[in-house]
C-alpha cells in the first residue's frame, strides 16, 4: 500500500478549504504512515491561490507532489481551450516553486460527445497526450459517468491502449448512492485495461477497506482492499471479470489475508513481487477526501500497528 492514498480533502464528504486541506497534508508528511501517502489532488485552476499560501504553509527542505484535475469541458473546443488554460496554471505555479512543489500527474473527464464521435476520440487522446507528457505530466482520463459510462469507458481505453505513459480513471463513488458504479461495472473496467495494459487510478468512495453498506449514502459502498486486491489478483492470476467481480463483493474482512510473503484472497494468491508489479502497471492509487479513516480502519482489523 506504498503511496497509495491521493489525498483529496477538497472534495466532499470533507469538502476543506485549500488551506485546511493543505495543512493535513503537510502534517501527514510527519506521521508514521506517511509511506501511505501520495499526492495533494488539486484543480488546476486553484494553483494561483496554492501560491499565495505556499510561503506560510510550504514546509522547508521538502518538496509536495501534486495532481492536477483539469477543467474538462462540455465539447472539443472548450476541452482544449481548458487544456490550454490548465497548463498555464500548473507552469506557472511550478517556476514559481520550483524547489517546493512537484506536479506529475494530470486528471481530466474526456466529454461524452468527444468519446461517442467516431472521428475523433483517438487523434484527441494521443495529440493532448503527447502536449502533457512533454510537460512531464502523466495523464489520467476519465470517461463521465451515467448511462453510457461503459460506452465511453471502453472507447477511452482503446483509445489509451495505443499509448505509452498513459492511464485511465476509475470513478468509484460520491455522495449519492447513484454515483456509485455496480460490482459488474468495477469488475469490467479493472479485467479491460488489464487486458489492455493500461494503468489505472481510483477516485471517491474508497473511504474503508471493505466493502459494506453506508447509511449517509443509502448503498453498499466499495472496499479500498476489495478494489486493490481484485486488480493485483485480475493481474497475477489472468482472472476472469466474473472472477474480479466476486472480489469486488466480498464484505468479510476475514477473507483478505497479508503475510511477509503477499496478499491472499480466499484461495487465490499473490507474491509481493506481483503486488508491486501489479500497482505499478495496473491500479496505482486511489483519491480520498481522508487520510484518517482508511489508517483508522486498518488499524481496526489488525492490519496496521
């Protein structure tokens, strides 16, 4: 679980100020699962104010990685015109702290009517691709979620699939029982870009480690283990999406097992050798409102001291 946590608590249900959030983020860099611990999600567009406050709140001698979620747009034109603006905003933060802050990675909702148009979903990928990887940025796209999501999603990968350094984003909840994706619809996104070869991050609803049922959103939300222990396993073992799927639902912590050696689930394996290869290529990490409650849980469950 080595840098697995994208904090985003400017996002609900913690919904910070970018100073509070920033704070915690900072604190965290201290605290003994800072292992755990991988970027500050910020939008692009917000950078100007991060500047304002990075002199107060910047720590000395240490240097923050951020990721940048981009404007999007609801057509082609307004996607790049955003894409242009996102740039602007994450290059000048970067010269003006050069020493302080690093941005790697880039987040952005690719527009269904961009996705569904045979003409163009592959050239705008790989053009826009190959405009942030030259900013060393490494992209994550999003297809919108709704009804067509799968539709999208699976033109998105396709489209990803011809890329090197780029990877596809999961969206696995929010703050309404209908943002979250179904078991199958989990299960289907981590078989095909395994299949695939593309990388994925997770984003929202990944609070717990478990799958179970939350009465603030009146549905079963998903398990961070649930979701990170199916991919390895999709990875190491070849398995099916019905297999995937099974993984996705289990709601018995007992089932998920660690050990010096690797990740157990059920009967099925994996050596840490696959783990690491597996976050690497496959799932990479997940965006949460809360550094706390997933240490809290873990620690419930005995898995982390």
């Amino acid at each position: 679980m080595r840098g697995i946590i994208d904090y985003a608590g400017l996002y609900p249900p913690a919904s910070l100020s970018l100073e509070e959030a920033i704070t915690n983020f900072v604190r965290y860099q201290d605290d003994p699962e800072k292992w755990m611990l991988a970027r500050f999600i910020i939008p692009a567009r917000r950078f100007p104010e991060l500047s304002h406050l990075a002199e107060r709140v910047f720590p000395s001698g240490r240097r923050l990685s951020f990721s940048a979620l981009g404007r999007g747009g609801s057509d082609l034109d307004e996607f790049l015109g955003n894409i242009d603006l996102d740039l602007v905003d994450i290059n000048d933060f970067r010269n003006a702290h050069v020493s302080q802050a690093l941005v790697t990675m880039f987040e952005v909702v690719v527009p269904e009517n961009v996705l569904l148009n045979q003409i163009s979903s592959d050239d705008l990928i790989a053009s826009v691709s190959d405009v942030l990887l030259v900013d060393d940025l490494t992209p994550f796209y999003e297809a919108p979620f709704g009804e067509k999501w799968e539709s999208c999603a699976e033109v998105l990968i396709k489209s990803i699939q011809k890329l090197e350094d780029v990877g596809f984003k999961l969206r696995t909840g929010g703050v309404e029982a209908y943002m979250f994706p179904a078991p199958e619809q989990v299960a289907w996104a981590i078989a095909a870009a395994r299949d695939a070869g593309v990388p994925m991050k997770a984003t929202a609803g990944l609070h717990h480690p478990v799958r179970h049922y939350n009465k603030s959103v009146n549905t079963k939300m998903h398990g961070f283990l649930n979701v990170f222990c199916a991919a390895v396993l999709a990875h190491a073992r070849g398995l099916s999406q019905m297999e995937v799927q099974s993984i996705i639902e289990d709601e018995e912590p007992s089932s998920f097992k660690f050990d010096e050696t690797g990740l157990s689930w059920r009967h099925l394996s994996a050596t840490n050798h696959q783990i690491a290869e597996a976050r690497q290529n496959g799932l990479i990490s997940f965006g949460s409102c809360s550094f706390d409650e997933p240490r809290e849980d873990l620690r419930a469950l005995g898995l982390l001291k």
